[in-house]
C-alpha cells in the first residue's frame, strides 16, 4: 500500500497502536478515565504535541518516536488535531 509523503507505513502504525492500546488495557483505564485524561478541554481532540505527550505517559513503553509516528498517521487531514473518539474506536477494534 503506497503511503503519502511523511506518513508511516500503515502496518508499522498499527503495530504501534496496538502496543499503546495494550498499556492502556493493562493499566485497567475505562473509556471514560481515558476521555477525561485525554480530553481536558473537553474538544473532543488533542494537538499533535498533547497526544504525544499525553499517549507517553499512560504508555511509557512506547518509544517516543513511535507515537509520533501514530500522531502523523491519525492526523490524516493535516489539521494538527487527533480525535479522540478516533483514537478510542481504534483501539476498541484492536483489542476485540
């Protein structure tokens, strides 16, 4: 599968989600402790720097880089901003 320029490859970026999504399930966090954690402005989405940041504490065993990786691949319109919802419904399809 051909990938734009500056995006990871698609199967190395799920790779990496599901890594993030398995810290966090073993960490017990339930979708409504991860929207509080992850939405604190209650927007619904974070900028690329709070997602990384935020996704680097909750899973410190992800490599930084990583999850920068993650961040480009789910801001797939270039706006800047993660969805949350997107980042949750992801890990839900991961996990089941």
């Amino acid at each position: 599968m051909a990938t734009r320029k500056g995006v990871p490859n698609t199967q190395f970026v799920f790779g990496v989600l599901g890594d993030i999504c398995d810290a966090l399930q073993k960490k017990k966090y339930n979708i409504g402790q991860l929207l509080s954690a992850m939405d604190v402005n209650k927007t619904g989405y974070n900028s690329r720097a709070e997602f990384t940041n935020i996704v680097n504490q909750m899973a410190e065993n992800v490599p930084l880089e990583s999850v920068r990786k993650v961040v480009s691949f789910l801001d797939h319109t270039g706006t800047g901003k993660v969805s949350i919802v997107e980042f949750l419904r992801l890990c839900q399809e991961l996990l089941n």
